[in-house]
C-alpha cells in the first residue's frame, strides 16, 4: 500500500523579529508552528518531515528554531534566496515546535515584506 505525503503550508509573517545582532525585536512578527513528531520510523503515524522555504522579490534571512519537548535543541539562520529553488531540511526526530521569524541582515536592511512561504511536508 502506497503512503501519502500529508503537507501543511503558510506565509511567514512581515516585519523583522530579530535585529541583525541576533537580538528580539518583537515576537509579534514570528509564527510558531506546533508540529506532530517527526521521523518516529517502525511504521508508526508520521514518517520523515521535511520543512521548506521559498522567497520571490528578494533574498531573506529568517531565524528557524526547533523545539524538542524541553528546549529549544536548534536554533540557525536560513538564507533564502529568491534567485533559487526552495530551500528544504529533514526535521531532526522528537521535535514538536518550529518558530519562524525574519532577521535583519545588516542594519540598513530595509525588506521585511517580500514574500516568504513555508511548507511542512510528512512522509
């Protein structure tokens, strides 16, 4: 029997969530998306995760965090480039939260709102 991909897909919000120090400037322009666990394997619900990213207009920086149930385990900066095609990642086992929010890439950085889509892909 053949498995079916199960998708679900955003926008990541406008506006800068963190400066070009790595310092918050408002959390009211991330997203936090509560996810099932990925990559459980032994035929159990949901299989591998993949989350992806694609940008149009202009390159954008945004700041992903992963959750594992304790702690925030991976926190990195992602360059999406407009020029390309999306951006994917398989999500590490266990994680149950994923934030999103767009990053200032040096102070004179003006693009907080070109458009930024997400999708969250399960096997």
């Amino acid at each position: 029997m053949a498995t079916q991909s199960h998708f679900q897909n955003g926008e990541v919000p406008h506006g800068f969530a963190i400066n070009e120090s790595g310092g918050l400037i408002h959390y009211k322009h991330a997203i936090v998306l509560a996810i099932p666990n990925p990559n459980q394997g032994n035929g159990t619900v949901w299989g591998d995760a993949y989350l992806s990213f694609g940008s149009d207009w202009a390159d954008v920086r945004l700041r992903v965090a992963l959750h594992n149930g304790t702690t925030w385990s991976v926190v990195k900066n992602w360059d999406i480039i407009a020029g390309d095609g999306r951006l994917a990642e398989k999500l590490p086992a266990g994680i149950q939260k994923v934030s999103i929010g767009r990053v200032k890439k040096s102070a004179g950085d003006m693009v907080d709102n070109a458009p930024v889509g997400w999708l969250l892909e399960y096997l």
